[in-house]
C-alpha cells in the first residue's frame, strides 16, 4: 500500500497559464495524503482561498475524482462541514514491471496502492519486437481483469528511457529507441507512463522512506540505480542518470557484458549471471556453503566500489536494494557495507545504511502506479 507521505518537490516556477491545473493537482494532493477533509480544511492547508476551492472541487467531483462523504460529525458550532475526499474506488492503474530476467510482471493496482490482480508472461528469451508483443499481451490481459475505469498505464523498463517513454537502450531486452509509450497508448488508448525501472522503484520506495536524498539499486535481469536527491527525481541530462550496471568495475577484466565490454558491474550482479555461477556448484562438495558465499560477497565488493564515489559525493546516508533476498540479503549485503566503509570517509559516512526494499517484488509495480498518479492527476 502507499504510505501517507511526502510529495516529490516541484521542479519548476508555477507560471500563470498553468495556475489553474497546478491548483487542482495541490487539491487532489492534499486530499490524497491527508484523507477526508472540509472544503475550508483544504483552503487552510492549501493558502488557496474558499472561492478557488469551492470551483475547483466542484469541477473534480464533475470528473468523478471526488466524492462528497457527508457531514463531519463533531461538536463545533454552526453547521457541520461536508466533507471531501479522493474518489479512491473510481480508477485502477496498471502497473508493468519489466526488469525481471524470466518473465514480466504485471499488476491492477488501486488508488490507493494496493494489489487488485496480478498476471505474468514467461519472456522464454524474447528480445526486440517479440518482446514488445509479450508487454502488450500483458497489458491486455489486465485490462481485462478489471471493470473499474484504468486511470493509465504504467511501465518501469530497463535501459535507458526518455521522458518521452522511448528505451533509448535495453540491451538485455534488444531494444534500441523503441516508443514502446507511443506503442502502448496506440493499441490501448490510454494514457500511458514508461521510465527506467530503477527510476520507477525509487517513486514507490519514496513513499514509504523518511529520507529526501535515497540511492535505491534494482538488481534483476540488469543493474540500475534510481536516485532522488533533495525530494527531486535526478534522471540526468541524457537520460542516464543511474545507469551503474555498465560501468566497469576495477582493471582486472571479468565477465563478458551484454553490453560488449568486459567487467561491467552487471556482469558481477544481474540476476542470470549470479544464478548461473550458484547453479555450476557442486552441492555436495564439501566447501560448496564457503563458496557460494565467496560468489555473493564478491559481487558485493564490486558493487561497493561502484557505489562508494556516488555515497561520498552525496553524503547519502541510506541505499536501498532491491531484487531477490536470497541473493542480495546476507554475504553480498555485508560485502557491499563494509566495501562502503572502507572506501569512503567514516566520519561522513558513520550512519549509512544498506537496506533491502520495504516492497519487496511489488516496488516496480508500485512505482509505476505512482508515475501514473503523479503524470495524471499532480498527486505523488
């Protein structure tokens, strides 16, 4: 479920022709954090005045975005308050996750972040245009679990991907400037929301953190990191803000990359490669626990070393991973922390904290119903 929490910060000056669907969105986002409220509770929260909030609630419940619950029931004088809320039954969003390595996930989730139905497609090694199909299909299939108005369509993908919903690149996935956005509002004609995975988990993993500035590494069929940094989403200016996966770890080669080059951090990390190093054990080997921790700890200590600069530059106090607990959760966990520590200054860094997600396989899901409130209705 979403938690009640904090709003990403703007990002720009609020210029008068956009006054009107910037006072709606801070309606909509108050109401949606703090739950049932009066008319004059919203124009006291909001410094809107009650003229402004009276029209603008008035055009909302035409929309049927909110609904009237009645009278408040208390023991003020005068006559009791009608109060308002967000119409949380009246719209689903899909949610698509695309970073995992055998299948893609997908959800209807309600306004309020819970789970309504689930349903998945095998990927079966599908790249390019066959795996364009697999998402449609997938799509579809979950606009067909639900009878509720689908307030949109969002997706979090590997690669890099444009504002424009374009994955500039997915090498895993064989995708390059593919408008799977343009696609999908195209067969479906809804509105429709893709960003980078990583950057998608870090929205949901926002909500339930106390932390403005979060770091949050999603570990799966590659590697990527999605940042928020003083309440604000950084992409980057090409779009590639995060994108750690594909840089080399240390001088001394390693694995072959999808990428081409040889060290990558996703070639230590992903998912497919970490299960096929633990599958080539031998179980009954008597070292066979030694070295599957040896395996784990080491691409702990790479990404360590990946992630030690960006930790110092930022001063971050807590990264989050994100991706099977049973890889990620015991020696690669405490190989990443103390490669942090012994990379980084002490006395700045004496806090930080590695954690794994609070969404568990849900945060992608999660974070791309949150893209979908934020882009149609202001509300994050």
């Amino acid at each position: 479920m979403f938690t009640r929490a904090r709003a990403l910060r703007p990002t720009g000056k609020v210029l008068p022709e956009h006054a009107r669907s910037h006072n709606r969105a801070l309606v909509l986002q108050t109401l949606y954090t703090s739950g049932a409220q009066s008319r004059a509770d919203v124009a006291r929260q909001t410094g809107l005045t009650r003229v402004t909030i009276s029209d603008l609630v008035a055009g909302l419940i035409a929309e049927g975005l909110v609904i009237e619950l009645g009278q408040r029931e208390d023991a003020r004088p005068g006559k009791p308050a009608t109060l308002i809320d967000v119409d949380r039954a009246a719209f689903h969003i899909v949610g698509v996750d695309l970073s995992e390595h055998q299948r893609f996930l997908g959800a209807v989730v309600d306004l309020d972040g819970g789970i309504v139905s689930r349903a998945e497609v095998a990927l079966d090694g599908a790249t390019g245009d066959a795996a364009v199909v697999l998402v449609a299909d997938l799509v579809r299939r979950l606009l067909a679990s639900t009878e509720t108005p689908v307030l949109g369509i969002g997706v979090g993908s590997p690669g890099v991907v444009d504002p424009l919903g374009v994955v500039r690149s997915a090498p895993n996935l064989g995708w390059t400037d593919v408008d799977l956005q343009a696609r999908l509002h195209d067969e479906f004609e809804l509105p429709v929301h893709v960003a980078n995975d990583a950057n998608v988990a870090v929205l949901a993993e926002h909500g339930s953190s106390h932390q403005d500035d979060l770091l949050l590494v999603k570990v799966g069929h590659g590697v990527g990191a999605g940042l928020i940094i003083g309440g604000r989403p950084v992409i980057g200016g090409g779009f590639a803000a995060g994108e750690i996966g594909h840089v080399v770890v240390g001088t001394d080669g390693g694995p072959r990359c999808a990428c081409g080059k040889h060290g990558c951090l996703e070639a230590w990390l992903a998912v497919p490669r970490l299960t096929a190093q633990l599958d080539a054990l031998d179980p009954e080997a008597a070292d066979a626990a030694s070295a599957r921790e040896e395996i784990l700890a080491e691409a702990g200590r790479r990404l360590g070393i990946v992630l030690a600069p960006v930790v110092g530059a930022l001063n971050l106090s807590e990264v989050v991973l994100s991706g099977p607990a049973e890889l990620l959760d015991g020696a690669l966990h405490d190989a990443t922390v103390d490669t942090l520590r012994t990379r980084t200054m002490a006395e700045h860094n004496r806090d930080l904290r590695l954690r794994m997600t609070e969404q568990a396989e849900d945060v992608v899901l999660r974070g791309a119903a949150v893209m979908v409130l934020s882009g149609q209705l202001g509300v994050s």
